[in-house]
C-alpha cells in the first residue's frame, strides 16, 4: 500500500502577484536608498557623469534650486495668462452689454432733429392766435406728439438734460455764451438747444448760457443841489 505524501490538490493554483509600477517604483527607490553606487548613479544622472563625488551635494542643490525656479516662472505664467483670460471675458462682456445698450445710437441721433422741431414750433407759435379753438387744438396736437416722442426716448434709455437752473456740468453743456441773469453765478442761465443722455454716455450735449451772476447795482445819481 502507497502513502500520498504533500499537500492536498483542490484544483485552484495558488495567486500570484502580479509586479506593479509602484512596486518597482518602491524597490528601486529602497535599493537606492541602501545602494551606494546605485544612489551615485542616481545623482550622476542628475548633475551629470563627470562630476566629482564630493561636488554632487552642491551641483544637486544648484539643481533643485533651478527646477523651484523654472517651478515660479511656470506658476507665474499660468497665473498671467488666467488674467489675461479673465481680462478677456470681462470685456466681450462688456462689449456685448455696450453693443446691446447702444445698439439705437444712430437711431436715436436722427430723431434727435423731429423733437427739436417740435420743441422750436410750440416756443414760436404766435400769441396772437392762442385762444383760436382751431389753433389751440393744433397746438396741443404738437404737445402730445413731442411728449409721446420723449416719453419714447426714455423707455430705451435716451434722457433730455439741460434745463434753466442747472449746474454747469461740462460733461452734458456746451457753454456757447455767459451772461448776467437771476441764476447763481455757474448755473445754466438760458438753454438754446437740449441735450440728450444715452445709456449715461452724452449723445449731444445742451447748448446753453452760463450765468454770469446778478449784474451789479447802477449807482444812483448824484443830486446837483447837494454839490
């Protein structure tokens, strides 16, 4: 009778492991750091094979120096040109929105002499026909035309400046004269055309006077009889 020696098969083959690059990674960083000749290697690799064994500390540190150099410029390119892309979206951005608020400029310039007309008809029309129920209705016709015009304006963001009384603003007046009136000296005095704001940029600034301030007192006349 034979006797079975060993151990039992149950028809599995045992695992084995497979090497991996992390494992080599591990081996060769350990071999290296238990090797000698194979850590000069290493470091000849890095500062090069004529390098004398007793330079490689300086030359490695030379090394690293450079790469956390090369390191500051690349992080600082990248932080520039992530800039200059913000940059770069924040005006398409703004842009677009200028294009979009703009966008009736030329419109708005040519309508610009319809509400001037309109304004210099109702400043001229005669007194002597006011009270006329044919004129007056006329008259009120124009009135309502030119208001409907502003009011239409002003829904897409063009605005009339330029008004008796207002501070001198050089960025909406054009001061065409200075005169003596009852406005404080600096103010508008007299507006012979007005202006128009789109968007908050000036479309066409207000012809106006400046006010010079009250004129002065004529002395009184002297009386002969006193002399």
């Amino acid at each position: 009778m034979s006797t079975q020696t060993g151990a039992p098969n149950s028809g599995e083959e045992p695992d084995v492991q497979t090497p991996t690059a992390e494992n080599d990674t591990a081996d060769a960083t350990a071999t290296t750091a238990t090797d000698p000749a194979a850590a000069l290697a290493a470091a000849r690799a890095l500062v090069g094979e004529d390098a004398a064994p007793e330079d490689m500390g300086g030359l490695l540190v030379e090394r690293l120096q450079a790469a956390l150099a090369e390191i500051d410029t690349l992080k600082d390119a990248g932080l520039r040109a992530l800039a200059e892309s913000e940059n770069v979206r924040r005006r398409a951005e703004r842009e677009k929105s200028e294009a979009r608020l703009y966008a009736i400029d030329k419109f708005a310039r040519d309508l610009l002499p319809v509400a001037d007309n309109l304004g210099r008809a109702l400043a001229t029309a005669p007194e002597a026909l006011k009270g006329d129920a044919a004129f007056d209705g006329f008259l009120t016709g124009v009135e309502m035309t030119l208001k409907e015009l502003l009011t239409a304006f002003e829904r897409h963001g063009l605005a009339q400046v330029g008004a008796k009384g207002d501070k001198f603003d050089p960025a909406v007046h054009q001061a065409v004269a200075q005169i003596p009136s009852d406005q404080a000296a600096g103010d508008v005095a007299e507006v012979f055309q007005p202006g128009y704001v789109l968007a908050g940029r000036t479309l066409r600034a207000a012809m106006v006077a400046v006010s010079a301030g009250q004129p002065a007192a004529e002395p009184a006349p002297s009386d002969p009889a006193a002399t």
